[in-house]
C-alpha cells in the first residue's frame, strides 16, 4: 500500500485547465468549491432546470449544460449519484477531449461495467473518506479528508498524477492519499454500507 503527500504533488498538470464537474449534491458541491479555492479553473456542468443550477451560481461557480461543460475539459468528474453516471456517460461522451481524465468519487459504475470509458481516456478514482459537507468544513479549516486514488485506465501516462493533483485541490493531499483499486474501493464501500 503506497501513500501521498503533498509533496507526491505536482498540481501543475491541471493549472489553467478546466475541471468540468457533473453533479452538485454533497460531494460535487464540496469538491468544486474547494478546487475553486484553490485556484483550479472549475465549470459545473448541470441540467438548466434542476435545483443546483442557482445554487451553484449562487456559490460563485460558473455553470453550464453537461455538454458543454465537460468540452474542452482536461478532467471531468462524475459526481452524481451512481445510478446516474450510464446515462450521464452516454450524454457527455462525444464532448469530452480525447486524452481528457474521467474522475469518480466511487468506483462503483466503472467496475461494473456500467460506464465503459474510451480507450483514449485516463480514469481515475479520488474517494474521500468522508462525506461532501467533512471534506468542505476540513478544507476551509485549513485540514483535509484523507481520499483513496486508483487508476483504472492510464490512456496518457499521466493519470496518477492528474488524480493526485485532484486530491490536492479537494484538500486530501493533506491528510494522505492511499492507493488502491477501483474494485477495492467499490467492494469495501458496499460492504461497509
């Protein structure tokens, strides 16, 4: 079992890119405010007429169509709730970059086999030990959330580092980073549930 630091991190592979995160619900909310505090370039990706789309506004965030937000995107996070991330995938897929990183927060819809990403894609897991409203609190009080990270595809040779870049934004990096595997964590999580 490995485990990162911030001194693990180089968080320049994301500097200036766009984060597009899809999902505002507890984990979504946290992870893209705190990456925002930390100077990453974050874009919301959210349905017009869904409830999050003010209150993400209202965070200060700028928000736009799942679609439009995941183009261009050099990492795009899937963050809402797993039933969710098939039809999700199947929406965004054909806008997403080629190279890009897909994030999950639970491994649970990639080791099922529910969303199959491109071969082209890095895809990457950073799983907070806590929930949404933990990791934002920890965040802010200058702490963080120990995360979990697995790479389940590394299409580009840089997945890990793109992923620990992640944790670093969320806050994880300073309370560690554990490596493991996307079966592992879904299996473990599921179990403890």
């Amino acid at each position: 079992m490995k485990m990162y630091s911030e001194a693990d991190v180089d968080a320049s592979c994301l500097a200036d890119r766009r984060v597009a995160i899809l999902g505002y619900g507890s984990q979504g909310r946290a992870h893209a405010l705190n990456l925002k505090d930390s100077g990453f370039n974050v874009v919301m990706g959210l349905r017009r007429d869904g409830a999050s789309w003010a209150q993400a506004e209202a965070d200060g965030l700028a928000v736009m169509e799942p679609a439009e937000a995941v183009r261009d995107a050099a990492l795009v996070a899937f963050l809402p709730p797993d039933m969710v991330h098939k039809n999700l995938y199947s929406a965004v897929a054909d806008n997403i970059a080629e190279g890009a990183a897909l994030l999950f927060a639970h491994g649970f819809a990639v080791h099922f086999g529910q969303v199959e990403p491109r071969a082209d894609l890095d895809v990457v897991l950073i799983a907070p030990k806590g929930p949404g409203g933990l990791v934002r609190r920890q965040y802010e009080e200058g702490h963080g959330v120990p995360c979990l990270v697995a790479v389940h595809q590394d299409a580009t040779g840089d997945a890990l580092k793109l992923a620990l870049a992640y944790a670093a934004g969320i806050g994880g990096a300073r309370a560690g980073v554990i490596e493991t595997t996307f079966a592992e964590e879904t299996e473990t999580d599921l179990f403890g549930e």
